[in-house]
C-alpha cells in the first residue's frame, strides 16, 4: 500500500521518532509499504517520519537496478570520518535540491525486521542517504544543514512552488 508522503512545512516533519521495541508484523507490513512508497515516489530513501509514523525505521535503496532494499531499524551511527559534499534532494521538499556537507564514511549499528542487531559500513552515497534519512528520524531536513540565507532563499522557491 502506498502512504502519503509529508511535505515542508508540515511540523510534523520536526518530530523525533521512538525506537522501535515490538518486531511483529505491523512493523512488517509498515517496511513493506515504505519501500513501495519510495519505489513508487521514486526516492532512494524514505524515513517513517515521513510518512508520519514516528518510529525509528528507514528505507534505503541506492542501486541502479533498485533490487537491493535495505532497512534500518534503531539505527545508530557509530563511527563516521572524513567529509564529503553533494547535492541533495528530499521527497518531503519537492524541487530544491542543494549541496550538503555529511561524513564520507560511516559505521552503523541497526537492527532489521527480525529485530536482529547488524553493522554497516558505508561511504559514498549510501553514507550520505543513511545520514540524510537518520536526520528526519530526529526531525531534521537537510534544508537545516544550509546556512540561514541559503534555507531561506530555498523555502521561499519552495513557496512560490506550491503557489
Ligand atoms: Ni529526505
């Protein structure tokens, strides 16, 4: 099933997810209809927040072929290093897309749908969209990482396009 999608202004984008602690198939059935969503969008990842359920789960897929989904649950980042700048874009900020300053590489603790506890080692793109997709679980946008005139000139864009 698709869900809906939250969009800038929405607050309800700002509000921080809880962990998850019952694996059952709600959580199951929630994962599914996320990566359907974000297949569907398309997106290369989708945070629950996003769809306004407010709960420690992402989904990811950066593959050419989207064939590789993958799920984060109670994800934590637990090492990360260098830095790396690319321009990013978000399904709940439609148009507006600007360059963000992330980690180059990171470790992440997660747990999947099992609720079985796994690391992963990611650079590049997977790095960035993990870190982008961990920032909405914390009510984040990556409109927040620019400096004030640049969120500025970019939500305006983003209100003369809804317009
Ligand atoms: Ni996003």
């Amino acid at each position: 099933m698709k869900l809906d999608i939250l969009t800038l202004p929405d607050k309800r984008l700002k509000t921080v997810a809880q962990p998850v602690e019952i694996f059952d198939n709600e959580l199951k059935s929630l994962v599914k209809n996320m990566l359907e969503t974000m297949y569907d969008a398309p997106g290369i990842g989708l945070a629950a927040t996003q769809v306004d359920v407010h709960k420690q789960v992402v989904v990811i897929d950066v593959s050419e072929e989207k064939n590789q989904p993958l799920c984060l649950i109670n994800a934590k980042i637990i090492k990360k290093g260098g830095q790396q700048i690319s321009e990013e874009g978000c399904l709940s900020v439609p148009e507006i897309y600007a360059k963000v300053k992330r980690a180059e590489f990171i470790e992440v603790e997660a747990q999947n749908e099992q609720g079985e506890y796994f690391t992963l080692e990611a650079d590049e793109l997977l790095a960035i969209c993990i870190q982008h997709e961990l920032d909405h679980l914390i009510g984040i946008v990556f409109l927040d990482h620019l400096s004030p005139l640049k969120r500025k000139m970019a939500l305006k864009k983003l209100e003369k396009d809804a317009r």
